[in-house]
C-alpha cells in the first residue's frame, strides 16, 4: 500500500503501529506460559509425584521466565525509539513489521530450546532470533537518526548515542551466550539474566536524570 | 534499557505499559476458558451422556470462574494505583513487568488446582502465586508513596492508607485458603469468593464517596 | 478492591474496562477459529479427499461465522451503552466483569455445538449463554437509568427506551432458538442469522437519524 | 442493533472500532507461528536429527512469514482508509465485522496450505480468502467515497482514486498465484512475496510526497 499525497504525512500516525505492537508483544508473552504445560492431562495421585512432575518442569519455567523478561526488554526498547517518532514512513513502517515477524518468532525459538535444552543448536538460534531484534532495533534508530521530518526535536545527536549504547547490551548478551554454549547450552540460556542487570545498577546516567527531573517538576 | 537523559520523564509514559498490560491481562483471563476442555474432540451420542460429560468438567468451570475473577480483581488493584502515576522509573518499570510475569502463570495454576483438585499442593501453590501478586503490588504502592515526583498530587497520605488497607483482602484470603486447604482442598478454593465480598458490602466508605460525588458533580 | 475516597470518580475511568473489554473480545472471537481444525494434522494425498474433509468442517465453520457475529452483536451492545458512561461505580464494574466471564464461554459452547450439532442440549447451553449475556446488558442499562451521576446528559428517558427496544432481538432470537431447537437442532443454530437483519432493514428511526446529522453536520 | 436517535453521530466514534481491529489482527498475527509446530513434543537426541526436522518444517516457516506480512498488509490497507473515518454508520460497521470475519480465517487457510503444500486446492483457497478481504476493503472505500458526511474533508477525489489505485495490488496478486498455482502450488505461494515490492520501490508519487511534506513541516 503506497503511502499516497492524499494520505500523506497524517495517514501513518504513530499510534494504531504502537496498539499493534502492544497487542502482539502481549499475545507472545502470554503464550510463553502455553509451552510450560506436560503434554496431555495426566491426573498424578499424590502431592510427591506432582512435585516430582513439576520439578521436571523446572528448564521450562526458567525458560519461560527468561523469555518474557527477554521480549519485554524489546518491547521497552522498541517503546523508547517510538517515543521520538512523530510520523511513520514507509520504511520505517517495513522496519516495524519485520520486527514484529521476528519477536513473534521468539515463543518458537523458547519452546525448541525448552524441549531440548541439552543441545547447542537451540540456544544459537535463540541468540541469532535476538540478535536479528537488536539489528532491526539499530537500524530503526539510524533510520530515525537520517530523517529528522519523522521524529521529534527531543531526538538530540546526544539521545541518539544514548539509544545506541543501551542496544549494545541487547548485541552483547546473545553473543555471549553463543560463546557460552560451546561450553554448555544452559550456561548459554542463563547468561541472559545479564539482561535485567542494568535495573539494578543505576549508574551515573540516572542520577542526573533524576536531579534534573526533581529540579523540572517538584513534588507536590 | 536505561533511563537516559534524551529520554528522561516523557520517555516513560504510564499509557503504553497501561496498554501492555491491559492486553497481557486480556489474554490471560480468556485464556483461562481454554483449560475448560475435554481432552481430545469426543463425540457424544446422546443428551445423558453430554450432561454427564459436563458435570464432570463442573471443578474446571468453577475454578475458570474463580480464576477470572481474581485476574480481574488483580487488574483492578494495578489499574487504581496507576491512575496516580505520572511518570514511570526504571523500579517502577521492573515491579510491573514482574507482576505481569507472575499473572501471566495464574492459568498455569488454575491448571494444576483444576487437573489435581483432590492434591492439597496446588491449592497452595496457587494461593503462593497470589500473595507474590499482592507483595508485588505493597511495593508498588510503597515505591509510589516514596516517590512524589513519580505520581499526582492526588495521591494524599489518606489515600495511600486507603489503598493499602484495600490489598489486606488480597494477602488474607490466600493465606485463609492455605490453612483450609489442610483440611479440604476443595474448600480452600471455594474461599476466594470471598474477594467478592465488597462488591456486595459497600461499607462507611462508599457511602461517604458517594455524597461526595453527587455534592461534586450534580447529575443533570 | 474499595472504591476509596482517594481514588473516588476518577479513580475509575472507563477507559482502561473498554480496553480490557475490547482486547478480551479481540482474543475471543479469534480464538474461535482455532476450533475450526481436524484433529491432528492429517495430510491429505489428493484435492478430492480435501474437499471431502472441508466439507465434513462446513458446521465448525458456520458455528464460527455464527458466534463471530453473535460475540460481535454483543461488544456493540456493550459499546453502546458504555458510550453514556462517564464514571464506573463499584456494581458497573461487577457487571462488566461478569459479563465478560459469560462471554469468553461463548468459545466453549460454541465448540460444543460444534461437535455435537446433532443433539438438542448444546443449542440450549448456547441460547442461555447469550440470554445471560442479554440479562447484563439489560441490568447494566437498568443502573445506568438509574444513576444519573454515572452517564452523560445524552442518556436521556428516550435514548434509555430506544437501547432498551434494541436489546430486545438480543433476548427473542436466543428464546426463538431454544422453540425451534425441539423441532431440530440445527435449525435452532441458524435462527442466530436473523441477529443480522437490522443491519439490512434500516427503518424509520435509521432514516430520522441520517436527517438530523446531516443538518447537524453538513459535509464538505 | 439500532443505530438510534440518542447515540447517533457520537454514538459510533471510531475508536473503539480500531482497537477491536487491532486487537484481533494482533492475536491473529500471533497465532500464526503456533501452527509452526511439530505435532507433539518429540526429544530430539542430536543436533543433526534437529536441524532435519526444522528444514522439514521450512515451508511453514515460510508460510507463516508470508501470512504474517500479507495480514500486516491488510491491517495497513484497512489502516489507511480509516485514517478519513470521522463517524460509523450501520453499513460501514457491518463491513467491518465480515472483514474482521474473514481476516480471522487467514491463519486457518494458511495451516492449509502449510500442511498440504503439494496440493492446487489449499493455493486456491487461500488466494480466494484474500480476494474477498480486497473485495471489502473496495466495498468500504466506495462506501466511504459516497458517504462524505462520514469522512473528514481530506478524502478527496484525489485521495480516493489512489486509495483505490493501491488496492490494485491487493487484487492483482492473489489473481497470479490462483494462475501460477496450475503451473505449481508452491509458485502460487512465492508470488505474494511481490506485495512487499511497493516498499522497496518508491516511484513517482512517493519522491512527490516527500517533497510536500518536508516543505509542510521543516524538520528541526
């Protein structure tokens, strides 16, 4: 569909692109919880032999676990990008879909590594999965640095290296845990708890948002 | 992701998390119908035999509805607290995106109490994961009472104790549900109608809401 | 959860319940469809015994078309009652929630027509899930007549008459169902059709109203 | 249900009706990558045994892509005409609800083609299930183009002809794979692959647009 005068820079807001991506980010991460589920409904007996089923369960919540903090990371960095946009072009519309084809991908890439956790494959392609998201992520941020028509001022060349560095860990992650796997696939999964370090370790960054932000708007 | 200073306060808006998790709540309690399901597509030949099929189901539907009810209640006690946020921080954005990840395994646990009902163990480890939800939403609350440039001003002192008292009903029936479970499983479950309660006992408070409002806004 | 003087009118917005309707109905009438499948994934050799197998499916897909545009019929209802509303109360609130408990079963009974069309019951279960629902949406009317400081002044005696008047096929075709589902089942099925006419039969009022708009807002 | 005097114009915001749209095309999108499934959770002992049991799985992959991207496509094209909606009469909502209808059944018509691949049938049906989603969006076009009181003032001739001259693609495409299916199943389905060219190039109207819009709105 041509992105025609008629419907020019108004005909592509940023909004319906945002309900959709809420909607399929939600869909996929509620449905990490389906895999998490012993095929077919045995009925177990005893409180011990449903603890021993559940603990056999146990790679498959990890994994669950890991995946959805994983997809909501990219949610988040998806968000922050979006923040700056003010109108979408066909390219950046493309950029978008190809994103979300592959975030969709994600439930798949965790069951295989879910059922068989023992191999190395499954945990590159989960890495290569989250590396071709962080690529696309990169690409849309140097596509909104290109084209100053389609986002907001706020957009500074310092936001954008800012935006730029907090991918990295999106990049470095996966490749770690590809290099971890020749080791042993599960020290390749849990790598991936890295992911949610920077929650924890505010830095210098954040405190002066916070002084700046306190000076801006004083609590009531 | 970090909080950087391009993105500062704006960067975090409250209304696409809002969004997130209206969508993952969505899924989540409609989800919950699929469990409410004979294993494989039999087909019955007669009335008798249909009504007899689905008296035994009778255990899924009311724990089905059950389920539902608590998810929405759930959603309910995140919706009120961030009708008062105004910005959202990176604590903020980690305590949110663990409640999803905890809700999201509510199916799982309906799951277990409907596929093991005559087991004490599920009916507890449900109740477990619902007092994780309402320890995740204390320190939401706690977070948002500490944080005053994160909320509006409409967050007085008063409310923040209204609020907290309010979450009692989330900690004590689980908890009230743990103790029955060790003399019936059955019954322990059949607690949680309980939450229901104060829609049907409006108490002090409503009243005094309600001549409030109607002083406020006089109805046309 | 109370509604408390800290949070009281617009502690409860609609906004966020429409959300959670909306999205609980978009995962709703989608999941329909995965209804519509064999059993296994058979692989069929020739285009003649796939045309054999759709045409065994031809029931699962009316049922599929049937409820689409029955849980379709109802968000509308629902859609326009909410229209009036300004603020929700605590027993507004309780109706939406169950009147979405009712309506995610409508996949289920749907799927027991589906799989056993032949008997007289799941035409019946059917005709009570959705007179259930009609009985919400009359209630939720009732309280909203009734309690002025909920809904805008548009709510008047008359637009309370006429949404009144409309649900009233809503509780005829499910009864008119239930009659001729003695005579046959699946003929009880395809009286739900008839929930489409007044799509095709404008009437007096529909004309009326295309008048006065186009007084009101003549177009360019 | 009636369209009546006291909801009329405003009784139908448009609103609501994005984000039922939204919603299901998300779930719908979503649900895509489950059929991309082994039936069954089989262990696999070695790398080599899952990599001959993914490439055996590669037509559905490619399967799933080409659905995910031809949905999008529709979302977008429905997107873009509701871009001039102001208001919803009865005949443009029920255009919408079978349009939703038939789109919800696209993930049903790719599990066709993706477990029988080798037949001309599956090709066939899917091409028609897409003809008839173009088919409604021509039909809310004209509904729209002759509705002028339902619209905002920027649907103007101009834009109605390129709207229309857009949806060309959408016609043009599923008519070549039903011709190149007699030719090769498997043909017909690569052929959609060409709904992606308009976006890699621009033409004409495009390099137009842009230069309107950058003199409309200088960026900072």
């Amino acid at each position: 569909m041509n992105e025609e005068p008629g419907t020019d820079a108004r005909g592509m807001g940023k909004s319906r692109i945002e309900a959709l991506t809420d909607g399929i980010f939600a869909v996929a991460m509620t449905l990490l919880v389906l895999d998490v589920k012993p095929p077919g409904h045995l009925r177990l007996e005893t409180s011990g032999a449903l603890i021993d089923h559940l603990s056999n369960l146990e790679h498959s919540f990890v994994m669950y676990a890991i995946s959805f903090v994983v997809l909501a990371m990219f949610w988040l960095g998806h968000h922050l990008q979006f923040h700056f946009v003010r109108r979408v072009d066909r390219q950046l519309l493309w950029i978008n879909l190809v994103f979300l084809l592959i975030a969709v991908a994600v439930p798949f890439s965790t069951n295989l590594v879910g059922d068989h956790g023992h191999l190395q494959l499954p945990v590159v392609l989960y890495a290569v999965n989250l590396l071709v998201l962080t690529l696309l992520l990169f690409l849309q941020l140097r596509h909104l640095a290109a084209s100053p028509h389609l986002t907001t001022p706020d957009l500074t060349r310092e936001a954008v290296k800012h935006l730029r560095r907090s991918l990295l860990l999106f990049g470095v992650v996966p490749a770690a845990s590809i290099a971890a796997s020749f080791y042993s696939p599960r020290l390749g999964m849990y790598l991936y708890v890295l992911l949610a370090v920077p929650a924890f370790v505010p830095g210098r960054i954040d405190r002066l948002t916070r002084v700046k932000t306190d000076g801006d708007q004083p609590a009531p």
